[in-house]
C-alpha cells in the first residue's frame, strides 16, 4: 500500500525513533488537507504533490473525479492479474520483455499493529480511496 510504504520514507528523512515516526505519520494520516509525507493513493491520483485534498472536497466528489480522469486520460486500465495482461501486450506489440531495476525496494518488515491498520482502514474508508478502488474493479472488470 502507498500509505503504508510511505511510513519508512519518514522515518528514513526525519531519523527518529519508532515511536516519534508512527505518531507523525498517524497525525498526518488525520490530516485532511495539508502539506506532508503522506497522501493515500487516491489523493496521490488526484494531486499528486499537492496539498492533501487542496479543494476539501468529500469523498464522493473524489472519487468521481477519479473515475472520470480515468475516462479521459488512460486508454487501459489493468485491474489485477498483472503477469497476464504483460504477456498479452508483449504479444501484441512483440516487444521485449524488459525487467525494471527494483529501486524503491523495502526489506524487512514494516510492522504495524492491529490498532494502526484498523486506523489505517478507517482513514481510507473515510477518504474515499475504498470506493475508488470497488468502483474501478466494478467497472472494468465488468
């Protein structure tokens, strides 16, 4: 998840220890609409580095302008089953298969507890990005 992974890029910038970083990102996370590390994957989609949510708009709002930037913007949209659709296009195009250089690569864990993914969760749910991703699946899937 981007939220999740964008825990270690804080500890990493700010150097602190576990503690201090968890309730900066957690703070962060309940943040609605202000510059920082984080932005949920929906946010990420729709600003980019901009600030959180800069119109304060609600979720709804969101989440359709998601659905239509995918409309306007993407000729394909891939839900799941990555291996197959990378086969099928290479066979399409006979391209190459070319394998990318992992750069952005985590080891170890990243642990988190029951109550921060249960957090997490909510925040998520509050901001939209779960309806964003059952809808593309209801539609593109379909």
């Amino acid at each position: 998840m981007h939220t999740m992974s964008k825990y270690r890029y804080l500890k990493r910038d700010l150097g602190s220890d576990n503690s201090t970083t968890r309730k900066e990102w957690i703070s962060h996370l309940q943040t609605k609409s202000e510059m920082g590390y984080f932005s949920t994957q929906l946010d990420y989609f729709l600003y980019n580095y901009l600030a959180r949510n800069p119109y304060k708009d609600n979720k709804d709002v969101k989440v359709n302008r998601a659905l239509q930037l995918l409309r306007d913007h993407f000729d394909i949209v891939v839900v799941g089953d990555h291996d197959r659709f990378e086969k099928e296009l290479l066979s399409i195009t006979k391209w190459e298969k070319k394998t990318m250089k992992r750069r952005n690569t985590a080891r170890g864990d990243t642990p988190f507890n029951k109550s921060e993914v249960e957090l997490l969760q909510r925040l998520l749910q509050d901001n939209g990005d779960i309806d964003f991703i059952y809808k593309v699946r209801d539609i593109y899937m379909a």
